[in-house]
C-alpha cells in the first residue's frame, strides 16, 4: 500500500528482458537504504518487489502481464521515475490510499501554465470515466492528485511548482502515456452497490 507522495526520483539503468519478462535496474540512492529484498516499492505508479541490490541501484522485476497493462516496458536506460516505499505502520497519510495496481494507461492531451501552477489534461479509457468525480482522487505515474475537472473522456488536474520540478510530471508532453490508478473508494462503492443491489446498514 502506498500514498501517492514521492519520496524520490530514480533512473533506470538497466533494462534486461529474462524470458518474456522485463527485470530493471534503478538507481534510487538513499532511497535503498529504506529497502530489503522482497521490500515493494512504487515506479512510476506501478507496485514492484525489490528482488537485489548493487550499490545504490534495486532490481525488480516485470511480468509480462504488468508490461501489456503499463508504461514500464517502455523506460529506457537514463529514464527518470517517480518511487515510493510502501506504507509502514506509523507513516503519515498525506495523499490517499494507493495499491500499486494500474487500471489503465491514459494519455497526457495537454499542460499550460496556471498561475504558478501547471494545468494538465489527461484522456482515459471511457469505461473508466465513471470512477473520476470532480475534487475526487487519482494517481498519475505514482503521483496523488486532486481532480478538478471532468468532461467526456478527459480530466484535469493541478500540479504545483515542487510537484513539477520532483516528479516525472512536469517533463510531460502531449502524448506522452502514463500510468493511471483510479480511487479505490469508487471502485469498493461500486462493486457493493453491484453485488446487493444496493447498500442497506444491518
């Protein structure tokens, strides 16, 4: 379980493919202090197990079902990506509840200046649209954020000047996919009111 509050940017610098999967090498500097192996551990929004060490850097490894549903098979040695340890007892809450687990890959449609701010507009999936509520919760690249609009197939959100320049976000262009996890809130509501019919208090 995660926050959404990156803690640290690391770089990819080994990407080799074992099999049909994909085991990455990141550079995460203190960051591996933190870890242990079978530790998990946020890229980019995606929950990974820290199977080994070298110096500064963890290796982790990538299904092929994780590689089909997320951008990860896209990274390149030198890419930058946003990490998160996972919760600990004792740790503050300061985003909101994340697993780790992508719904989907959505697109950046496009960012512009916003007072200090950025302004970002992203486009998902429509089955998904129904879990993204104005002033409601997502997770972009690891990332907790505030939604501030939705219209159709595309919301946007608000990312402030530390968000932009300690995150993978404010590097963003038009076009550029990204890892999306919906609010599990939406999803558990859903799927209670689904099962019974309706949700009635014993």
């Amino acid at each position: 379980m995660f926050t959404g509050i990156i803690v640290a940017s690391g770089r990819v610098v080994t990407t080799t493919m074992q099999g049909g999967d994909l085991e990455l090498g990141i550079e995460a500097g203190a960051l591996v202090e933190r870890l242990a192996i079978g530790d998990s551990v946020s890229v980019q929004g995606v929950c990974l197990t820290a199977t080994r060490f070298a110096g500064g850097v963890f290796h982790a490894d990538v299904s092929r079902e994780t590689l089909a549903k997320t951008t990860l098979g896209k990274l390149t040695p030198g890419a930058r990506v946003n990490l998160e340890p996972s919760l600990r007892a004792g740790d503050p809450l300061g985003g909101h509840l994340v697993s780790g687990h992508v719904d989907a890959v959505g697109a950046l449609v496009e960012a512009h200046p916003d007072a200090r701010s950025w302004r970002l507009r992203f486009e998902l999936p429509q089955a998904l649209m129904r879990y993204v509520a104005q002033k409601g919760s997502i997770c972009i690249d690891g990332v907790s954020l505030t939604v501030n609009e939705v219209t159709g197939r595309r919301f946007e959100v608000n990312i402030i000047p530390h968000t932009r320049e300690a995150t993978t976000l404010g590097a963003l262009k038009a076009g550029d996919e990204v890892n999306v996890e919906i609010d599990q809130i939406a999803r558990y509501v859903e799927r209670i009111l689904s099962s019974s019919g309706g949700f009635r208090a014993e």
